[in-house]
C-alpha cells in the first residue's frame, strides 16, 4: 500500500483557507511521476492530478471536490487522502490501457457482478444464491457507482446499513407487507443481522475481486479496507434428540418418513435428495453419489447398516433413472414442499419451536461429533471444501465430550473446603518436611 503523502499547506481546510484563490494549482508530489494539485476557487477548491509519461508527456484528471465546504464523502468530495488514493488509481488505469489491458468501458459495481455470473456458469457452479443478494443488496445500492470509484467509505456505510437498518418488510406479489414479529431477543436479533451483513460483504468483494484479476479495475485497496463485523459468527447449532427424530417419523406419511429418514441417515440438504436417482445407490460401495451438491459439487456419502436399509427400501425393483424420493402421488419433491410438512409434523411431534429440514442435517453431524468421530470425516460427509465450516459448527460437541472424559477420569479426594472442616496440613507427609528441626 502507498504511503499517504503530507502537506501542511493542503491537508486541512482550515490551512487550505488560508491559500490565494487563482487558477493554478497548488502542486505537490506523492509519487515518481505523478503529482495532485488543489485549485483554490471563490466558493471552494477542487482536485486536479497530473502524470507524466516521456512518450506521451503531461497528462490531467480532474479528481473532484475538495472538502472545503462539505465533509469528503469519498465520491464526489474528497480529503486530500483521498485524492491521492484516487490519484494512484488513476495512474494505475492508465498504466493498464496504455498496456493493451485497460478496460474497455467505465465498468460499474453491475456490470463486474454480470462478469462475475459469466464466469461462474463457464465454471458450472451455482449462482442462485448470490444472484439474489446481488439482485436485491448490492445493485440497488451500489450497481451504477464504478468500480474506480467506489470508495472505502461507501462500502463501509453500505456494510453497516444492512445491519442496522429496519428490517425491510417483504409480501406476495399484490399482498400488503405485514410487519414481522419482533425476536424475542433483541441483541441476537442484531448478531444474527450482522452475520447476514458480512455474508453479502463477501459476496460484493468476491466479484470486485474478479475485476481485479481480470484486470478491469487497478487497485483493491478501497474494499479490502473493509472489515467484517468481528466476533458475531458463532455457532449455535441446535439438533433433534432420538427421541425426537423417532417421534417425527412416527407422525409423517409413507412418502415424507422416508425423507426424513434419508436425511437423518446421510445429513444430505433437502434439494440433495429431491434430485439422487435410483442408480446413485451402491450396495456393494454402501455409498450414495449426490450429484447436485451446494455449489455444483458432487460428492459421494457413506452409508451406515441402517442408512442401506432407508436405500433399499426407496430403490428396491425401480428403474435406475427414476427419482429416489418421490411425494405421495409420484411427482418430484419441488423446491418448498417440505416447509409446511415440517410444521404440521412438528407440531404433532410436540417439537418445539418447530424443526425445520436442515435441522436434520445438523442433527446427523451432531450426532457424528458427539461420538468421536473426526471433524475431518464429518466434513467430507457433508460435502464440506475444508474443515473450517465443520469446526464452527460441531467441534464445541467434539470437546464437549472430551471434557466429560476428563471429569469422569480424575481421581476424587472427598475433602471439603466447608468453614467447619479440619484444616489440611499440607507439609505434614512431606517426606522433605519430616524428621528433625523440621
């Protein structure tokens, strides 16, 4: 990172007031080549940069508003820091298209997010995901800013606005908003927001990033300043006892049982089972290949005795091309039909609050946690790239059991630390302690 160039003359407003308003430049340098004047007006100042190139010569950019009036904003109005970072930036740009490398039009926070989608499908991995924190956070807010210009500042108001704004209220098409309920606990309401506010930070820094590489844009330094809210991403994985898991499939039909059962036995996400075909199950391998994992992965899950039996059941004497699971009447399971089963079976399970289906994806890898097994083998059956994502969530179960082995190992005294109880001679015994004068 550049260093930030001082001038006593230009850094303040109050010492730029003290400046002769004329028409050229106050001029100082922050760079071989590169220099960032500050023109003095009636009402004001503005900033000016100048580079020079010996096979082109003298080159200007006017930078913007200079904060003389109005607080800098990092847009329009900027501090004298910020012109010089705006400066550099401009300098890059330049350095890039005289190379054959610049681009091509003044790419805004939109168009990087297209480049960003173009990739992701020649690369074949999902994008609903993000498409919709970029449709409905990101472009609205940011979309027509470009890239060179978007600042630190701006990403940051931007960052702490989607967690501390009102909730926006959300309805149907044609129905009126209703308001939400409000979380019975205020503070992780606000901790769960600002987990949501740092995922789409990332978003937004994964395709300003792929400009970047692409070589679309010359500096990072403005959202790589940008820190995400610290010590808010903790886990709190809830899971169903067996109790509870055998409840559930007692009070479900035929058709949603064995659902439930699969994911109980597999820790598969919902879609994951809704697309394994009858021939994605191997007895002899006692595996399962899921073919639509998160993120276009692929990924084949171990099964246990009774996970083959679930398999064997649901595939017994079927085409290997037909769906694995099926609802009642033969169809596909669709993308939300599982949302209101999972409420009625709460329900009659007496389960509550309600489960939801990925709760039985977290249960499978409690339970797996709870018993010993690796934090590395969890993460492959889950499909996880690394353990990272698997220790946030499941490895305070692993060390709760190694805590409990602990406790139960330690050998007891049975001395008391009552008011009433004999003082404990501590040197007495000591064979260092005994014997004469001692």
């Amino acid at each position: 990172m550049a260093r930030t160039v001082r001038d006593t003359r230009l850094e303040t407003r109050t010492s730029r007031l003290k400046l002769k308003a004329r028409r050229d430049p106050y001029w100082k340098g922050i760079q071989k080549g590169l220099v960032v004047g500050y023109r003095k007006g009636a009402k004001g100042g503005t900033w000016i940069a100048r580079a020079y190139d010996s096979a082109v010569g003298r080159r200007f950019e006017p930078l913007g508003v200079a904060d003389d009036i109005a607080d800098a904003d990092g847009v329009r109005t900027l501090s004298f820091d910020q012109a010089q970072e705006r400066a550099r930036s401009w300098l890059a740009q330049l350095a890039l298209a005289d190379a054959g490398q610049g681009p091509r039009r003044l790419l805004t926070v939109q168009d990087a997010a297209e480049d960003y989608f173009a990739d992701f499908r020649a690369r074949g991995r999902a994008i609903d995901e993000f498409r919709r924190i970029i449709d409905r956070d990101i472009v609205p807010a940011l979309g027509t800013i470009e890239v060179a210009k978007l600042t630190t500042r701006r990403i940051r108001d931007w960052h702490q606005n989607l967690a501390f704004a009102p909730v926006p209220l959300r309805a149907k098409q044609g129905e009126k908003p209703k308001a939400r309920k409000p979380h019975f606990d205020p503070a992780e309401a606000l901790r769960r927001r600002k987990v949501t506010a740092n995922h789409k930070l990332t978003v937004l820094k994964a395709l300003l990033n792929h400009a970047f590489r692409e070589n679309q844009v010359a500096s990072d330094i403005a959202w790589r300043k940008v820190r995400p809210f610290p010590r808010v991403d903790v886990a709190i994985v809830r899971f169903l006892s067996e109790e509870e898991v055998l409840r559930l499939l007692h009070v479900t039909d035929a058709a949603f049982q064995r659902l439930i059962y699969a994911a109980i036995m597999t820790g598969c996400r919902y879609q994951e089972l809704a697309g394994i075909r009858c021939g994605d199950y191997s007895l002899a391998a006692k595996k399962v290949f899921v073919r639509n994992g998160k993120g276009g992965k692929a990924r084949h899950v171990r099964l246990s005795d009774e996970g083959l039996g679930v398999f064997d059941a649901v595939t017994l004497g079927r085409p290997r091309e037909s769906l694995a699971f099926c609802r009642p009447d033969g169809s596909a399971w669709g993308k939300n039909h599982q949302q209101r089963l999972m409420r009625e079976a709460s329900a009659r399970a007496s389960i509550e609050p309600p489960a939801h289906f990925h709760l039985l994806r977290h249960t499978h890898a409690s339970w797996l946690a709870m018993r010993r097994v690796s934090l590395g083998v969890i993460a492959s059956q889950l499909g996880h790239s690394d353990t990272r994502i698997t220790e946030k969530h499941y490895a305070h179960l692993a060390q709760s059991y190694v805590d409990e082995e602990i406790r139960s190992n330690l050998p007891r005294l049975g001395f008391s630390l009552a008011n009433d109880a004999p003082v404990l001679d501590l040197k007495a015994g000591c064979p260092e302690n005994s014997g004469p004068g001692k």
